[in-house]
C-alpha cells in the first residue's frame, strides 16, 4: 500500500514538473519552418539559411555557397549537381539546393525563388522601370511589390543562427 501511494506521488510530480519544464524550454525551441516566395522581381538579393530553395533566373547570375560541411546535398543548376560552391550566369538557370544551410547571391531579372525552412532574405530591387520590381511573399502573408531601390530585409521561418553581415554593395 505504502508503495503504491509513493509511485502515485511520483506520477503527480512528474505531470506537474512537465509542463513546467515545457514552458522553460519554449523560449528555446527551434523555429518553424517558414515560406519565402520570390516572383518575378529584378535587383541583387542575399538569402541565407537552412532548408529546401528552388529558384529560376530569366537572365543574371547565380553564387550558391552550401555551409553544411558533410551533409548528403549537393545543389543542382540546370539538373547538373555541384559540390559545396557554384558559380553561373546566364538565361534560363534554374537551381535547386534539396536541404542543409546554404548562402544563395542572386543579381539578374526575372528572377523567381520559393524556399522552405529558416532564414534572411536581403533585397535590393533595381528599379529601372515603372511599376514595382516584383513580388515578395513570406508566410501566409500578404505578398509585397518591391519598388525604389532601399535595400529590404525579410525573416522566413526565424533567422538562421550563426548569419554574417550582408552587404549588398560588394555582392
């Protein structure tokens, strides 16, 4: 009898501890995946973090670096899969980075991205004609035409931790 109302407050201070412990934890947790989608927008533009990003480019250039050191993903540009850094320019590059932590340099027109997981968009659209410079969506939000040329920052999914400043002038 003895050991069963021993076991029964073990279990009562167990279901009390738990949810405690959860709530100190919350401030630690790791953020949810977020969504990014470029569309259709002309300018420089930095993103980097972690996760799954498909991109076109009409025409322009393309500087992939993969920071995961030993990782099983290699990005592809055209279909063709590269090691842990890319260069390319050109028309119609298409470029897929299918996991791990990466820095994506994009300048160019036309240019279309769709990334899921964490990270910082850095955009400087180039407004060389009327009207805006294309679409940025983050989330479920409402999509943003980018017009003037001051430089933006989005957060998608949280920021990535160990970032580097970004300077658009010398991308």
């Amino acid at each position: 009898m003895r050991t069963a109302s021993l076991a029964a407050t073990l279990v009562a201070a167990l279901l009390v501890a738990l949810p405690a412990s959860a709530a100190k934890d919350k401030d630690k947790a790791p953020a949810l995946p977020g969504t990014l989608a470029v569309e259709d927008v002309r300018g420089t533009f930095v993103i980097t973090g972690a996760g799954t990003l498909v991109g076109h480019i009409e025409r322009g250039s393309l500087v992939v670096v993969d920071r995961s050191l030993n990782d099983q993903w290699s990005t592809r540009v055209n279909g063709v899969p590269y090691g842990k850094s890319v260069s390319a320019r050109g028309r119609d590059l298409n470029f897929w980075i299918p996991g791990g932590h990466y820095r994506v340099v994009v300048k160019g027109e036309g240019i279309s991205i769709s990334a899921r997981g964490i990270g910082t968009l850095h955009a400087r659209p180039k407004q060389d004609a009327p009207g805006p410079a294309g679409i940025v969506r983050v989330g479920d939000g409402e999509a943003q035409p980018l017009s003037g040329s001051s430089e933006r920052i989005l957060v998608f999914g949280g920021p990535v931790e160990d970032e580097q400043p970004v300077d658009l002038d010398s991308e």
